[in-house]
C-alpha cells in the first residue's frame, strides 16, 4: 500500500504543495512540445503531398542548422549566412525531387521510404565530411535572438523562470504552425498540395505539376527543418544527436495523424508536458529514465485504441 501511495498519490501532492515547481515544469514542457510539433510538421507536409514517411527530416534539421553556423564559421554575417542557409534547402529540395522522388513516382511506399532512410546517411556522411562531427553553438545573439530570463513570482516565495529563447521559440514555432497551415488552406499553391495529397492522378487531370509541388513541400519542410535546427540548436548545441531527438516526431504523428497540421501541434504538446511531468513527478519512483520511453508508450496505446491518430481520417477499405 505505502508503494502505491507513493506512486499514484504523493507526484500530485508534490504539484499542490509546490505549484511554483509544477507550473516550471509545465512550461519547459509546453516549449518541448512545441518544438517537437514544429519538426512533426516537417513529416507532414511532405506525407500530406506525396504520401513519402520522410526518414530524413531529423538529419535534415542537423544539416540546416550545422549550415547555417558553418557558414558563419566562415567569415559569413549571421543574416547572409541565414539566406544562404534557405537556398542551400532550396537547392537540397531540387536534388532530391530530382534525383529520387521524380526516377521513383508510382513505386511501392517501401521503396519510397528506404530512398529517405538512404538520403539520411548520405546527409549524415555528407555533413560530418563538411562540417566535421563536433557540437557546434548556435550563433543566437548574432541572430538578434533573445537572451536572458525573467522571473514571475507565484505566492510568496514562488518564482517562475522563463528564458527568453524559449519564449521565442514558442512563439516563432507557433507563428510558423499558424502560417503553414493559412497556406494550406487559403492559397492557390496550398490547394494544389492538398489535391496531390488527396489524389495524385486527379492532380495530374488538372494541369497540377507533382514535380513543381514536391520541389516547394521539401522547400518547405526544409524551412521548417532550419527553423527547428535554430530553436533546438539554441536551447542546447547543434549536433548529430539533434537527429535523436528528432525521432520524438514520431509519436508526436501518432498522437496527430500523419496529414493533420492541428495534429502535431495537440500531439507535440502532449508529448512534451507528458514526458516533462512523468520523469520530474513519477521518474524517481521507478528507476528514472522516464522522459526516454514515455512518449513511445503513449504511441503505443494510441496505436491500439485509434490507430490513425486523434486528428487523423479513419481508412475504411471495402472487400
């Protein structure tokens, strides 16, 4: 009994009594969550118009942001280095549409998604030929990015701290959410994605390019992709291991749906703040570790409960 007193009731009588520590821990959850939804967008944007699981996003976080610092390694101003950063994406968008979407249209979805798991590696042998495999610090100041914190006081003795990246990054990542999903649905382009996504031969019926919108979705999910390397990369340190972390998208789609931008925003939160409160509230209790496996827990039983995600259309096949 005293074990499953500790376990189930003591965390919430932690969150009551010290609830200047439980709203820390909420928001460093809800700026994770966030961030985790704004690298989700990337693998949705390209799903919704190709019907690609891009493997490669999170390599291609590393490489945006190792881009960018690289670049002003060089001698490079921080804003010339950003636009430089952009068309390097730009350029990587051309390549791969054509060079491995456009030589693999109509192939099986397996043969699509080993071609992004190939496009990983070379981007990874690629980048540390360049840029080598040493943690690189992001160029915030130089960015005009934030620094800092402030504090709020809760109750008498209570404070919360807020950094000012993180702060931004919320705010960026939410802008940048916003914004794509305005494009999504109110402009011409925005149409045209959705009607690939929704039928590639209807597409083609109608004068819609898929060489021209796969070219601008991997521009895009490669802007998004800069725009995590930034926000992560500024929190801690740009590496190879951002790779990692990046992984935490997939439950975050899971959660969503794979073609629901609102999705991997509700996902990306929940992640976050669940991950945050399991391992500070309930890690100590059974052996920590907790934020490593939680949100691949939470997937699973999505997986077995509904299946295509809490924003995603239910497949319905007739035999």
């Amino acid at each position: 009994m005293d074990t499953l007193y500790a376990v189930f009731v003591d965390p919430f009588a932690q969150m009551i009594d010290m609830p200047d520590f439980f709203l820390q821990v909420l928001w460093e959850g809800f700026v994770a969550g966030v961030l985790y939804a704004l690298i989700a967008l990337g693998f949705v944007l390209i799903f919704k118009a190709s019907g690609v699981f891009n493997f490669a996003q999170g390599i291609m976080v590393v490489f945006a942001g190792l881009t960018l610092v690289g670049l002003h390694e060089k001698g490079v101003p921080a804003w010339l280095a950003l636009i430089l950063a952009i068309a390097v994406m730009g350029v990587l968008a051309l390549a791969v549409e054509r060079l491995v979407m456009r030589p693999l249209v109509n192939q099986p979805d397996i043969i699509l998604l080993m071609s992004t798991i190939g496009l990983t590696y070379f981007l990874v042998g690629f980048g540390e030929f360049v840029f080598g495999g040493e943690p690189k610090q992001m160029i915030t100041r130089e960015l005009g990015l934030p620094t800092g914190s402030t504090a709020i006081e809760i109750g008498e003795n209570g404070l919360l701290i807020l950094q000012h990246i993180d702060i931004a990054a919320a705010a960026i990542a939410l802008l940048m959410v916003a914004g794509l999903g305005i494009f999504f649905n109110k402009t011409r382009i925005g149409r045209a994605l959705r009607a690939v996504a929704d039928d590639h031969q209807a597409a083609l019926s109608v004068g819609i390019s898929l060489n021209q919108i796969w070219v601008i979705v991997w521009f895009a999910a490669g802007i998004v992709a800069l725009a995590t390397g930034i926000m992560w990369g500024a929190r801690s340190d740009v590496s190879f291991a951002l790779e990692i972390i990046a992984l935490k998208a997939l439950p975050v789609l899971i959660l969503g749906g794979f073609t629901s931008i609102p999705g991997a925003i509700v996902g990306g939160l929940i992640i976050g703040i669940g991950e945050k409160l399991g391992e500070i509230y309930w890690g100590p209790l059974v052996g920590g570790g907790i934020e490593s496996w939680l949100a691949y827990m939470i997937a699973l039983i999505f997986l077995l409960f509904r299946p295509q995600g809490l924003f995603g259309e239910r497949i319905i096949e007739r035999v």
